[in-house]
C-alpha cells in the first residue's frame, strides 16, 4: 500500500494539470488520506470505505497512466526540436536527415544548424561507448560514437524531448513526464556541449573484438529506432527505456544472448559491464581503460580546433595514435 500511494502522488506531482498550488493541495489532501488508510489497515481497524476509497483511486490512476499518450507536436527545446529522419538506405548507402551540429556558447546561446548527412557504411571504422557524468559515479549519460575511415565521427544518443523550459527529472521519468527522441550529432556538438559547456565528466572506451558486420549491424539498429520514432513517438522511461539499455536492446540484436545485469540501471558503471563482455580494449587493465578513456581535460583544450575528435581520443587505448581511427 505504501508503494501504491507513493506511484499515486508521482502521477500527482507529475501529471496532474494546472497551476502548482493544485498539485500541492492534491498531494497534501492523497498524503492525508493514504496515511491514515495505511495506517489502519497495519492496526486492522480500517473499515469498508477508507481501504474501498483507496483502491478506487489506484485502479483510476492506473487507467490514467494508461491512457497518457506521447506526442510529437510540442514546443520542444532547440536541441531536440526536429526528429532524425532516415531519408534513404540501401543496405550501404545512407542519408539522414536532421543530424545535428549545434555550436554551443552556454546552454542557451547557441548557433542551430540541423544537417543532411551522407555515410558510406562499408567505411564505418569503429565505435567508442561514451559515458558522462554529471551526478556523481553511479549515473551517467551513454552514447555511443561511429568512426568512418574518412575521419568524421558520429554519435547516437538517446535523450528525453523536453519541451521549451523544462528539465530533467529522473523521478519524472517513472510517470511518463517526457518524450524521447534519438538524436544524432557531431561530436563537436554533443560530446563537446557536454564536456565543455556543462561541467560534465566525458570518458570514451573504445568497443573492440566486433566484426565489420557486427560494427554496420550495430549502426543499421539505430537507423531502424530511428524509424520507429520517427513514425511513432514514445516515453522516456528512466528505469526501462533510457540511454544505457538502448544500447543493450541494439547490442542484443547482434549479440543475442547478452546477460542482463544491474549495471544496465546503474549506469555510470556500464563500462564495467562492457569489459566484462570483453568488449573494451584487450590486454588493458580496467584503471588504464578509464584513466586514459578521460577526455575531459583534451576536449577543453581542443576548444574549437577541428581536429577536436583526433585531438580528444590521443593517448585513448585502442586509438591508432596518427590518425586517432
């Protein structure tokens, strides 16, 4: 009962409509209620009505949750205001449309620039998991990185759509508060932004021992969730639909069979799991992995250099120092 009303006041805090004091009162009034019910219920001197009252308010808002539905035409925030769009795939050739390419002064100062791009899949090189923190060791945001023999790199990331002034919330993400979308950016973009602008903690692992079919197997996945939410918009959900287990629902499909494990939820520490799938780097200690997969320090000295995907991944185990491929 105690967690029933808990999820009750979320939906409350989170989806009820109107002004904030409604919510406060609604909360105050459920809060009320509920302690009362759970605390003669635990007495076993609650009567028909208070424990009738609180399962009718249940079922009412498990059909609400239910019945909430994703969209896809709000006033979205500028970086996640357009959709990626697969315009044409071959089983070779792909152009994308809406790859973004922000440039980034402050996180509301910036330059937008959504682009169509143009990949050759049978020059996919590599792909680098990309972990950032930026609420301790436990919680960090993944992406992961493609590299093409001509140099340009990538990046695929799941991330909420919020709308115009909103934020994130992890708790809000339990009670379908947002929307997600997949976006696809620059590294000068969304690696950069994050290391540089916001004060986050970027490390790249480079993903070893997939074949060259895994590697564009890999790539084609996202092209496909892309699709899907293209057509289709969904929530964001924090603990079954988020950043760290898109990356294991596409891995699945070329590796079937991976275990699931709590580093999934935990997501800072994905890149142990990683190496324990001897996915990471062979022949390197976990703490070099790490310490040398810190690029933090490199992005902010990169700057606007345009050799800043080279300039970042020197000294990164795996990279072939030259041309940081």
């Amino acid at each position: 009962m105690l967690v029933a009303a808990l999820w009750v006041a979320g939906m409350l805090a989170y989806q009820l409509p109107g002004p904030g004091w409604v919510r406060g009162v609604a909360l105050v009034a459920w809060g009320v209620f509920a302690l009362i019910t759970i605390l003669a219920v635990a007495r076993a001197r609650a009567g028909r009505w208070p424990g009738a009252l609180f399962a009718a308010v249940l079922v009412a808002t498990g059909l609400w949750w239910l019945l909430l539905s994703p969209r896809q035409d709000r006033e979205w925030a500028d970086d996640v205001a357009q959709r990626l769009k697969v315009v044409s795939f071959d089983g070779q050739h792909v152009v994308l449309d809406n790859v973004r390419n922000f440039t980034w002064r402050t996180d509301d100062d910036h330059d937008v620039r959504w682009e169509r791009r143009e990949y050759d899949l049978d020059q996919l090189r590599s792909a680098d998991l990309v972990l950032s923190y930026w609420m301790g060791p436990m919680i960090a945001h993944t992406l992961v990185s493609f590299g093409f023999e001509d140099g340009r790199q990538l990046v695929f990331s799941l991330e909420i759509r919020k709308e115009r002034g909103e934020s994130f919330s992890a708790l809000g993400g339990f009670f379908r508060k947002f929307e997600m979308t997949l976006v696809a950016a620059e590294e000068t973009d969304i690696v950069k932004v994050r290391s540089n602008v916001r004060g986050e903690d970027v490390y790249l692992y480079r993903l070893k021992g997939m074949t060259r079919e895994q590697l564009k197997g890999l790539f084609v996945s996202y092209l496909g969730e892309a699709r899907k939410l293209d057509a289709t918009p969904a929530f964001y959900n924090t603990l079954t639909s988020n950043c760290t287990t898109i990356v294991y629902e596409l891995a699945k499909q070329i590796a079937p069979g991976l275990p699931l494990d709590y580093r999934l939820l935990v997501s800072g520490y994905f890149a142990e799991y990683a190496r324990d799938l001897g996915v990471l780097t062979p022949g390197v200690d976990f703490a070099t992995l790490k310490a040398r997969g810190r690029i933090t320090d490199r992005a902010r000295a990169a700057g606007d250099d345009p050799a800043f995907s080279r300039l970042i991944r020197v000294g990164m185990p795996g990279v072939e120092p030259e041309t940081g491929r």
